[in-house]
C-alpha cells in the first residue's frame, strides 16, 4: 500500500523509511503477544510454537492498525475488487477491512482462507455489515494446497467438483490476493495452486508488494534498504511477510494465463506494489 497519510505527514522522507514504523510496530506487538500468553493466559509453553505465535502477533497487529492501513488502496484495486463476481476466494482476507469495497450482488458465494483464527470473529462481523450475510464463508486455513484443500473439502465447495480432490477443472470465478502473498509459505508453489483452484477464463485479482524492480522502472538505494530491514528481523516480527519476493514472476509461471495485467505501483518504493488481474486461458 503507499505510504498511510497520517505517516507522511509524520515523516520528511516517507517512501525509504515509512516501513521502520511499520517494524517497530511489529516489534512492540510481538513483545506483547509473548507478554500476554506468558502472563495472562498462562500458557508459556505456546510462546514455542512459532506459527500459532506469529498469527497471533499479526492478529494483534491487524486488529490495531488494519483499518489505518487499509484506508488508501493502490493503483486502480478499488475497480477491480468491485467488479468480482460469482463463487470467489480471498486469500487472506485479515478482518477484512476491504471487504466494503466488493460488491456482494454479483457475488453468489465468498470463501476467505484466513489461518489466523483471531481476525475471524472481525471477519463475520465485517461480512453480516457488508451485506454479505450467509454468502460468506470464513475458512480456517492458509493459502498453502495442504492447508487450503481440506479446508475446502470440509466446507462442501469441493466436493461436486474437481478431478481427484484437486480441482483440476477448476471451481472459482475470481480468486483475490491482497496484501497476503508476501506471506504465504512456499510461494511458487502455493500460487500454482491456486491457479489449478480457478476456472477456465477465471480471474485473479492481485495487489502484493513485491521485490523492488530496480533493475528496471525501480531504485537500487530502495532494494538495498528493502534487503536491510529483512536482515533487521521484518519476515520474523511482520508474520513472516517477506520484502523481497519475486511474486511477479510466480505468478507469471503458475500457469498460462489469457490477459496478465499486472502494473507497478510506486516502483521507487521499498514497498512497492503490482496490480492488476489475470485471467485463466481457456
Ligand atoms: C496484510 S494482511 C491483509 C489482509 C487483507 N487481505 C487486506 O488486504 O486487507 C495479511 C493476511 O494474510 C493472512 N495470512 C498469513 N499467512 C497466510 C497464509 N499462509 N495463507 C493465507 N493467509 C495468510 C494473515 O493472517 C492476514 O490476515
């Protein structure tokens, strides 16, 4: 996303150095989830359990500042998201601070694959105001195949459909990734298996920060500064999001696509963004 309003205003220079907020921030709430289970729910033996820990330091997060950071979108993600119909999959969907910006008319039925169970009691609310209601479905569970298959196995969604349990022929007109690629495990991979999990012609609505293009339309000082804060723990304290991945290109190799519009956003950026959508060739 650019850089919030409130922090551009705060700082001279925001576009290098709006993410040490960003960390800090990530720091402090990881401090106090540690706190929290240690002294509160008296349960120190879940400090050890790296992944429950780290959704439940991003749930924190979220809680805190989704809003904040969900007020500016991208590039041109509000028409896109607008425009989703039929049966869709968000990845991710956090306490889904966008999910004002989807139209629910067209939409027949929404799955949101959130693991971190935290955001879902936000994500229910969010959905019953929004007018989704009873078309929306919260999915315990990651983006990842092994994660996300049974999910969608056990919600019935993939039952009627697919070859082998995989989906092969497809079983979703859109499948959105906002903001949550950079922090799914496996990247390439789990890309791929969403493209099997959408149908022919179907589309892929994307907004993910990314590694810097500095190669082309971006900055060498930026992708130096973006290797900088992930030496500074930013995968660790943020969720396991990643600055430098090359989703980009995972996405382009997923498969074969019919249109693949995918544009810059603040190339210059140490969180620059791509944008755009992708459909499924035929
Ligand atoms: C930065 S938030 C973005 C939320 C929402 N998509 C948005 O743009 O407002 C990233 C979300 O991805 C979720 N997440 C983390 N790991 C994930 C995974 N492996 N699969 C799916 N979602 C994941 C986090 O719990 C969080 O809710």
């Amino acid at each position: 996303m650019p850089s919030p309003p409130w922090i551009q205003n705060l700082l001279p220079f925001p576009r290098l150095l709006w993410p040490s907020l960003l960390l800090a921030t990530g720091i402090y709430h990881f401090i106090m989830t540690v706190l929290e289970t240690i002294f509160l729910d008296r349960q120190p033996a879940k400090v050890l359990n790296l992944t429950q820990i780290r959704y439940k330091v991003f749930a924190r997060l979220w809680t805190y500042n989704g809003a904040a950071m969900s007020q500016e979108m991208p590039g041109p993600l509000g028409a896109l998201v607008s425009s989703c119909r039929g049966r869709v999959l968000d990845v991710g969907p956090g306490s889904r601070e966008l999910l004002g910006r989807f139209n629910p008319e067209g939409i027949t039925a929404m799955y949101g694959a959130e693991p971190a169970v935290d955001l879902h009691e936000g994500l229910l609310n969010n959905a019953r105001k929004t007018g989704f209601g009873e078309k929306y479905h919260a999915l315990l569970c990651g983006g990842e195949p092994e994660s996300l298959i049974p999910a969608l196995h056990k919600s019935g969604v993939l039952a009627s459909s697919g070859t082998g349990g995989m989906a092969e022929d497809g079983i979703f007109d859109e499948i959105c990734c906002l903001r949550v690629l950079c922090g799914v495990p496996r990247p390439r991979e789990t890309i791929k298996g969403l493209y099997i999990l959408l149908k022919p012609r179907g589309r892929m609505v994307i907004c993910e920060h990314v590694v810097n293009p500095w190669r082309t339309e971006g900055s060498i000082t930026a992708r130096a500064i973006q290797f900088v804060y992930e030496v500074l723990g930013w995968s660790f304290f943020l969720g396991g999001c990643g600055m430098q991945r090359h989703t980009r290109e995972y996405l382009r190799e997923a498969g074969e696509w019919e249109t693949f519009e995918l544009q810059y956003v603040q190339p210059k950026n140490v969180v620059p963004y791509v944008v755009g959508e992708l459909i499924k060739k035929r």
